[in-house]
C-alpha cells in the first residue's frame, strides 16, 4: 500500500509525496504557496531557522494508484482549495486556517 504526504508550514501546504517501498513521485505546490508559507513566516515572526523550522508538519495518508498520478491530483486539489484569497487570509491569519464557520 503507498503513503501519501502533504507537507505543510503550519497549515499552508507546500508539497505532496508519494511512497511506495523504494518508489516515490513528489509533486511541488506553484511558486504563490512557498510566497506564502514566506510571508506569514515574516508576519508570524519565525525568521530564524529553528523556529521556522519547527512549524513544518507532515500529514501521511495511505492511497492507491500509480503515484505519480496520485501525487500530481492530490497537487491539484489542494490548488483549488486554496484559491489566492484563502492564501492572503491565510497569510494575515500567520500561516493558521480562518475559521469558516
């Protein structure tokens, strides 16, 4: 069974992996997420290395398919989840979900 990775920086995804055995197709989120991630790191204060890095996360998952289609739909998805809007908010909000409720 493969493994699915979203890598997110707090709650902006940034990358999908892939895995299966020694097998592994990775599908990076467009240019606009890492400006994100980029910018509601300044906003959030987490310049340095250690606390920038403490803020990365990996959500894992188990999916089936050919992993490099799996990788590149799971991209896709999470590029319509996250229209340029819900990015900026995202941003103000120091890289955390808005509460849509």
């Amino acid at each position: 069974m493969a493994k699915s990775t979203i890598i997110y920086w707090r709650d902006i995804p940034s990358q999908v992996v892939v895995k299966q055995g020694r097998k592994s197709a990775k599908a990076q989120l467009s240019k606009r997420f890492m400006e994100a991630i980029d910018k509601a790191a300044m906003r959030a204060g987490r310049q340095g290395s250690k606390e920038y890095l403490e803020d990365w996360r990996r959500v894992i998952e188990t999916c089936q398919g050919d992993l490099k289609t799996v990788a590149n739909t799971m991209a896709e998805e999470l590029e319509q989840m996250h229209p340029d809007d819900i990015l900026q908010a995202m941003v103000k909000n120091k890289g955390f979900k808005i509460d849509q409720t």
